[in-house]
C-alpha cells in the first residue's frame, strides 16, 4: 500500500509539472510570437512587425498612442506589400542570385572604400548584420526587377516629353549663367527726365554709357558708373530679367518703369555657365579585306595570302577593287559612300590597331575570333553626342518616373487579387 501511495504521489506531482511546462510554454510561445495576418502562402508575425517597426523609428518612445497605432498600421501594410512582391518574383522567377547580392555589396565596399569587416562592423552598430542586409538588399534588387520588366517596357515617352523635358534643364541652367550690369535710374521727380532719357538712348556708343551713369543716375551705384556687378538672374529685380535674358552683350534695355521712376540697363558682359560637359565618341570610315577563318586553311596560310593582297595594293591595285575580288565582307564595298563606324562598337582588336592611324592608312594583316582583317583607314572624327546622349538620359528618367507612378497602380492590383486575412488580437 505504501508503495501504491508513493507511485500515485509520484505521478501526481509528474502531471502537475507537466501541466506547468504547458502553461509557461504556452505563454512563452504567445510572448515570443503570434500571426498577425496571412498574406496568401505566408504569415506576417508580431515579431516582424516590431523588428521592423524598431528599425524604421528607434526612438520609438516619443510618440504618442494614436501615433503608434498608426505607424504600426503602415509597418504592417508594408510588410504585407513585401511578402506579396517577393511570392510574385518567385512565382516568375524572378528572384536574384547570391551572386548579384554579393556584386551588389563588393560594390558598396570599394565605392566607400571599407572593407567587408568594417561594413559588419558599421551594420552591428546600427542594430543590424549582414544577413539583415543581404536580405534588404534582395528586396531592392527584386523590386527593381519587376518594375524593369513588368511596367517599364510598357511606359512610352513622347517626343514632346522629352522636348519639354529638355527645355526646362536648359531653362535651369541659363539659370547659373551670370550677367554684368550697368544701371541708370531717373525718378519720377526729375523734371529733366524726358531730355535726360533721350539722351542716353540716342547714345552711338555703348560705352559712354558709363559716364552717363555717373552723370545722370539717382541710384545708388552712380559713383560706380552704375556698375551693378555680376549677378545670377534669379539675383536680379524682377522688372531687369525680361530683358537681360534676351539681350546681347553691350545692348541697352528701353526705360523700364517702376514706382521709383525709370531705369535704364546695359548689359555689359554675360558668361554661359553649362554644367552638361559634352560627349564625344570617336568614328572612323574603313574598307576592310577580310578571310574568315576555316578548317581548310591555317592561319598562318591566311595570314600569308592578305601579305600578298597587301602588296598588290601597294603595287597600285585599288582598295576597293581588292575588296570585290577577295573580301569575304562585302558590307561597305564603295569607297565613295562608306558609313561612319564608331570606335567603341569596335572588336578590341580593331580598337587597337586603329591606333596607328592616321601613321598608317593601311593597316594590318592582323587576326581577331572571325579572322583575318587588312583594312584601309579612310577618314576620322570625333563626333560630337551631347545632344543625343542627352535625349536618351532624359528619355530614360521619364520612364523612371513613369514606372514609379505606374508601380503603386500595379502593387494595387496585386493586393486585390490576393488573399489576405487579419488576424484580430
């Protein structure tokens, strides 16, 4: 009997312990987690949700209940967002490699001259680590991914945007462009100031204008011979930019009438100041022999017959003429109608041999993957593609622009076409 008593104590105290494993785990696994929603194939948990709330606003502290509502609201909406454009790159493969998030970082290195340890390092510092940021990254990669081949090719710009687009940059540069000034005010209590106004724009030469300016302005930069300095146009007094825009050095503006009376501007000098550099790409006009490699001929054996249609061209045989009858390109067979070629399009090899001109007009044998190439260097340039380059850059950020617009309507979509569920409490 005293064993039977023992044994049911024993169990009895073994269940109690069990039943209190159960409770602490139970509230330890609802303290150290719980779902907050479901997003299709995959859940939002609380500790997301703080984890990423915490990055965005550490000092988290100082805001008020409603504030923190809200804020939480938008972690959540956002990390939903994320979890459906990761399942959707996934669902097209579109996920990016371990390859491009390490080209991605070993870039963020040498741009900012650390090493690997030091980014850890930085990263530790700021709460996080490099497994946090790798996985930042992939989210960054991926969305530009989807937003390249899903919206993108589908954005069209019109000529005109990019006209207009132009005119603006342009109108913002004239914008740093600086003008030098003289100034002549009459005001409107001067009983001479028809006569005076006559005076100064009767003047034959320009440049007497200065001493008119001492003579005559009740400014006050009349003993400066109304110099007013240089001065950017966004410096200047609204009524003055109309004309100075528009004006050539040495020219003087009609009156222009303010409250203060009539004044009278030369503009004496301007300087453009252009901050787009120009680009230039290097292009060339050439005739080419040119023997394809084969499995019948070595090259060697092909290397030795363009020396010998080298030397009928030295000996007088046409350039032309020795294209027709032995060139296995057949591109540009008139010397009198050759299209401008541009360097960097160019085989390496042709880049480099290119270099002896204009020292030598003809050039070669030498060999490159298709064969063997004698060619005849007829003319050079460097042609000038600001404009272009220019067109295409602006052409390229209007569709940027476009796509980041067009990107909200497509996330939209994706979110009602998917199945999410809250979870209350």
């Amino acid at each position: 009997m005293i064993l039977k008593k023992e044994l049911l104590i024993f169990v009895c105290s073994f269940l109690t312990l069990i039943s209190i494993i159960q409770l602490v785990f139970a509230n330890d696994y609802e303290l150290l987690d719980k779902i907050i929603a479901t997003v299709e194939k995959d859940v939002v948990t609380a500790q997301e949700v703080k984890k990423e709330f915490n990055r965005r606003y550490p000092n988290k502290n100082q805001l008020s209940k409603n504030e923190l509502i809200k804020i939480e609201k938008e972690v959540l909406d956002s990390l939903i967002k994320k979890k459906l454009v990761l399942q959707y790159a996934e669902l097209i493969n579109l996920n990016p490699s371990e390859q491009e998030i390490d080209m991605v970082i070993k870039n963020i290195i040498q741009n900012n001259q650390i090493t690997y340890e030091d980014l850890e390092k930085e990263l530790l510092r700021d709460g996080s680590n490099i497994l946090e940021f790798k996985e930042q990254l992939r989210f960054q990669i991926t969305l530009q991914k989807i937003k390249d081949r899903e919206i993108m090719p589908y954005v069209n710009i019109s000529q005109y945007e990019i006209d207009a687009e132009l005119e603006k940059q342009n109108n913002n540069n004239n914008q740093n462009n600086q003008y030098k000034l003289s100034h002549i005010l009459i005001k409107q209590n001067n009983p001479n100031k028809e006569i005076i106004i006559k005076e100064i724009l009767t003047l034959e030469n320009s440049k007497n204008f200065s001493e008119l300016a001492k003579k005559y302005s009740q400014g006050p930069n009349a003993e400066k011979f109304g110099d007013l300095g240089w001065n950017k146009l966004e410096d200047l007094p609204e009524i003055f930019i109309d004309f100075v825009s528009k004006a050539e050095d040495g020219q003087i503006s009609n009156p222009i009438e303010s409250s203060n009376g009539y004044h009278i501007i030369r503009l004496d000098s301007s300087k453009k100041i252009n901050s787009n550099k120009q680009i230039f790409i290097k292009q060339y006009k050439f005739q080419q022999v040119l023997l394809k490699k084969n499995y019948i001929n070595s090259d060697t054996e092909l290397e030795k017959k363009l020396e010998n249609i080298k030397n009928l061209i030295i000996d007088g045989l046409n350039f032309s003429k020795a294209v027709s009858l032995y060139s296995e390109d057949q591109s540009q067979p008139n010397a009198d109608n050759l299209s401008w070629v541009d360097f960097d399009n160019l085989l390496p090899e042709f880049r480099n041999e290119l270099s002896n001109y204009p020292e030598k007009k003809i050039i070669g044998p030498f060999k490159t993957e298709i064969g063997l190439h004698l060619i005849k260097v007829y003319d050079f340039r460097e042609f000038d593609i600001t404009n272009e380059s220019n067109k295409q850059k602006v052409k390229i950020e209007l569709a940027r622009k476009k796509t980041e617009i067009r990107f909200d309507d497509w996330l939209d979509s994706l979110i009602k076409n998917s199945s999410i569920t809250y979870i209350e409490n």
